[in-house]
C-alpha cells in the first residue's frame, strides 16, 4: 500500500516540476521588465549594480509618454462607454430570442472580435477618410469602439442568458412597465457582466497597437504607438519603466471590478 | 372572484408574453454603428483591392495575381500560415498538461495559478516582448545563467531569429490554449475513468483512450482560436523577428508605413480576411457537428 502511494506521489512530480516550469516561463518577462525599471543603469538589464527611480523621472520628462498615456486612458474609458450604450440594448433585445435572425445579428456583432484588428484599422483609415474625419481623437473612438461593442456584448449576453425570465416576469407581474423593469429589474442583474465587459474593452484598448497604429498624429496618438517608435529608435530602460506604470493602471482597474462585482463575471 | 382573477392574471401572462415575442428594435443602433463602421470600411477594401488600373477601366484582380504569382510573396503567405500552425500545435502540446494539471492537481493553489495564466493578458504585448528582448540578449539572464552552469561555452544568438519569435507567440498565446481547453476538461466525467481503470486499462491507456478523446473539442476550440489570433498578430514579429519572419501581417504593416501600395496591402488585408472566415466556417462546422452528437 505504502508502495502504490509513493509510486503514485512520483508520477505526479513531472507533471508538478513540468507546471512550475511552465509558469516561470510566463511570469519571467514581466517580473524582468519590473526588475528592470528599477536600474540605475543605462542598460537595460536587471539592476545588480543599485537600485534607482531615474527612469521613471524620465517619463515624467519625456513628453509623448505621459500626453499617450493620458490619451490611451481617455480614449479606453470612452470607447468603452460608447461600447456599453451600444451592446447593453441589443444584448438585452437579442439575448432571448430563438429566431435565426438574431442569431445572424448576434454573430455579426460579435464579429469584430474574430477579424485581425491590422485589417479593421487599415480599412476603416481610408473609409473615415474619405467621410472627411481624418485622424483625430474622434477616428480613434470610433475604432476602438468597433473593436470594444463584442467584448461588452458577449460578457452583458452570457450573463443575461443565465440570469433567466423569472425576475423580470414577475415584475411585469407586479405592475413594472418596460423602463422600470429595465432600471430596477434587469439592470442590475446583468451589471456584473457590463463591468466585465467593460473591463475587457479597456485593457484590450489600452493595448491596442495594430488598431491605433494607423490613426495617430503628432499630437494624438496612443502609448502603445509612441512605444513602438521609440523602441524602434531608442533603446533606454524608460520602456520598462512605462510598461510597469501601464500595468499597473491595468492591475488597479481589475481590482476595482474584482472589488465591486467578483471574478467570476469574467468567466463568462 | 375567483375567476376574475384567474382571468386577470392570464390577461397579464399573454401580456408578458407578448412583449417577449415582440421584436425588440434595441439592437438597432449597435447594428448601424457596426455596418458603418465595420462592415462599410472592409467592404470598400475589397472593391479597393481590385480597383481598375487605370480610370474607367474593369475591375481589375491584379494585385491578387501579383500575390499568387511572385515566388516572394507565396513565400510569405506560406510562411504566415506556417507560423501560425507551429505555435498552434506548440501551445497545444505545451497547454494541454497544463489544463490538467489546473483542474485535477492544482487543488487550493489552483485561484493563485488561473491568475498567474491571467496576469499576462494584463500587460502589454510590447512589455512582454521587451520582456523577452532582456532575457533573450547576448548579454542577458539566460546566456548568462547557461554559462555559469557551463552548458554553453559562448553566448547564443537566439534573439532575432524564428526561434525567438516562436517562444514570444507561445507565451502571448498559451493562455488562450489553457483556459480553452480546462472547462471542457472540467466536464469529463470521472466515472468514465474510473471503469477504464476497473476493467484493467493502465493510467497511460485510460489517459489516451477516454479522457483525451473526451477532450478533444477544448484542444480542436483552442487551436482555431490560437491559429487566428496568431495569423493576425505582428508586434512580436517585428521586435522578436529581427526582419527574419515576415508574414503577411508584418508585409501589410510594411507596405503601409514604407511603400503606401494602397491597394496591394488591401488585397493582402482580404487575404488575411478570407484566412479567417474559413476558420471560422470550419469552427462553426465542428460546433455544430458536435451538437448533432448524442
């Protein structure tokens, strides 16, 4: 007996050592990239040579960091707005419907999510051109508000579906019209999935690159486009020390959903 | 009385009913927006990428000709694709023991393990590369670490190469592959298991004989997620690649900030476009044929 269970324990260690592997393997680049904002070098390395915040005083120098940053919150924050007026109704008008019609409707506006994000932004420069809105804040909302809608739709849809018929029933039951059973009733039973989506939609526009990328002016453009370029033309520990700052905005927006609503709405 | 309410009552049930069966328009503006802003743009992409050659002329499918016909550039529609199926099946190999390891051993650590495969997805994918950029270097911390344990006499040159461009898209896309792939294997039933091994299957046996059929379709879900976001990613390319994987998003990227070849890079764009409407067909495909199953 004792024999089987050793064995059995053995069996087990590859498969643990395998996983512990496995997860240095993803957590290595980002803790070496944190590590790394902290030298006091000039190369960009991990600091074994003391510790210093002099990277994070040039971002605080370098203009085009912090004017991208405020642009990519800004620009994150609104689009998902945007994003939320749109799929919330038509969550809610196509989540219960059988008819093959929704469907196709539900899949077409889902459907941005499943298209390379470079495609969508090429296209929609030269047809947003030619409509007379050139590149500018607006271009960018109105992309990114493409790209966010399935995000928001696909967590409000999941999260309304299994919610079922019976609350809002029983409040039209009781009198409620349409409006009030919306405010009182629906909404907030499905909030849990608009804050997931929402929170989707901004970290995946905070980090949008290849959407962006087509849109930016000397004046408006996003932080992962004014990294790129400067990581094409520079090479300083002051992208780790932005990338540790993006991060961490990211790790704060999901604690303050986490906080409100729970994880689990992101399992949808 | 009593049947005036009951009369009421059913009064406000059809009612109910009726306002569930009605047509909810509120769908309407999402859908505008997106025919717009969506469908609008990348239909004009199309009639852009077969723009006459000259005003007033036939549509014209010559830069599709040019694509299919310049050894280069089949080249790279190759190579796009080639890609994109190694760090599919990759992730696969690499995942799945993952996924296994997260829903049958990981036990209490098992909420501290999901957010260490989460985490990644909230940084960015230029941190991450940069990430790899200090690792990988010459100088940096694996050359470093593999010659103080004397495994390597000199540094390696793994930066800039296919190999490096592998090991960024396994780690932006793995994730994807694991949390694909552990809900379906959350729903095996262990019973199943449990007779294999009764009737005298051995744990490796009962392992490819019953629970990785009965898994399949999370493995068959992740790869085709995998395969479309890898044929549409570039970031890691061009700062992992050092210009040695170009694939046609890399090309489109290129073509756009160099050459300005509008319309080529549209036809490059569509045949992307049409890369992945086929995965999705053969997804929705295999959907269905599984809901045909018993």
């Amino acid at each position: 007996m004792i024999a089987l269970l050793r064995r059995a324990g053995v069996a087990r260690m590859p498969l643990s050592l395998y996983n512990l592997l496995f997860f240095t393997f993803l957590v290595a680049p980002i803790i070496v990239v944190v590590a790394a904002s902290f030298t006091a070098g000039n190369a960009i390395t991990v600091p074994y040579h003391g510790v210093s915040l002099r990277w994070y005083r040039r971002l605080i120098e370098y203009r085009p960091f912090i004017d991208s940053l405020m642009t990519s919150v800004y620009l994150a924050l609104s689009s998902a707005f945007v994003a939320i007026l749109l799929a919330v109704p038509a969550a809610i008008a196509l989540g219960r419907s059988r008819s093959a019609v929704a469907a196709a409707l539900t899949t077409f506006l889902l459907a941005p999510v499943a298209i390379p994000a470079l495609v969508i932004g090429f296209s929609l420069l030269y047809f947003l051109s030619s409509l007379g809105i050139g590149v500018s804040f607006v271009a960018l909302l109105i992309a990114h508000t493409v790209i966010s809608v399935p995000y928001v739709m696909r967590t409000v849809l999941a999260v309304y579906r299994n919610v079922g018929i019976n609350f809002e029933e029983a409040a039209a039951v009781l009198g409620a019209n349409r409006w009030q059973r919306f405010y009182f009733v629906t909404l907030p039973l499905i909030s849990p999935g608009v804050f997931a989506g929402a929170l989707f939609a901004v970290l995946i526009s905070l980090d949008n690159l290849p959407v962006s990328y087509f849109f930016g002016t000397a004046n408006v453009t996003t932080l992962p486009v004014v990294m790129l370029s400067y990581l094409q033309n520079q090479l300083d520990p002051a992208i780790a020390s932005i990338s540790t700052v993006q991060m961490l905005i990211a790790i704060g927006l999901l604690l303050v959903v986490e906080r409100t609503y729970g994880l689990r709405a992101l399992n949808a | 009385m009593q049947t005036v309410d009951a009369f009421a009552a059913q009064r406000v049930e059809t009612k109910v009913i009726k306002r569930r069966v009605r047509p909810s328009l509120l769908y309407v503006p999402a859908l505008i927006f997106l025919c717009l802003f969506f469908l609008a743009p990348l239909m004009e992409n199309v009639l852009r990428s077969v723009a006459p050659a000259h005003e007033g002329g036939a549509i014209s499918l010559r830069f599709y000709t040019k694509l299919i016909s310049d050894p280069y550039y089949l080249r790279v529609i190759a190579n796009t694709l080639k890609v994109s199926f190694v760090t599919t099946a990759i992730c696969a190999v690499v995942g799945y023991p993952v996924a296994y390891f997260l829903v049958r051993r990981a036990g209490r650590f098992g909420p501290v393990l999901l957010f260490l495969l989460v985490a990644p997805l909230l940084t960015s994918i230029i941190m991450r590369t940069f990430g790899w950029r200090i690792l990988l270097a010459r100088h940096g911390m694996v050359n470093e670490t593999l010659q103080a344990l004397h495994l390597i006499d000199r540094p390696l040159n793994v930066l800039n190469s296919a190999g490096s461009v592998y090991m960024g898209l396994v780690h932006v896309m793995v994730p994807f592959m694991v949390l694909s792939i552990t809900p379906v294997l959350q729903g095996v039933d262990r019973r199943l298991e449990e007779s294999a091994r009764i009737l005298g299957a051995g744990a490796v046996r009962t392992f490819l004989n019953v629970t990785l059929p009965l898994s399949i379709e999370g493995i068959v879900t992740g790869c085709i997620l995998v395969f479309m976001l890898t044929n549409g990613s570039f970031v890691t390319m061009l700062l992992l690649g050092g210009g040695q994987v170009v694939t046609l998003p890399v090309l489109i990227f290129q073509q756009f900030s160099l050459t300005q070849d509008i319309g080529f890079a549209a036809a490059m764009g569509n045949l992307l476009l049409f890369i992945v409407l086929v995965c999705l067909f053969v997804q929705q495909r295999f959907a269905s044929g599984r809901g045909a199953r018993p």
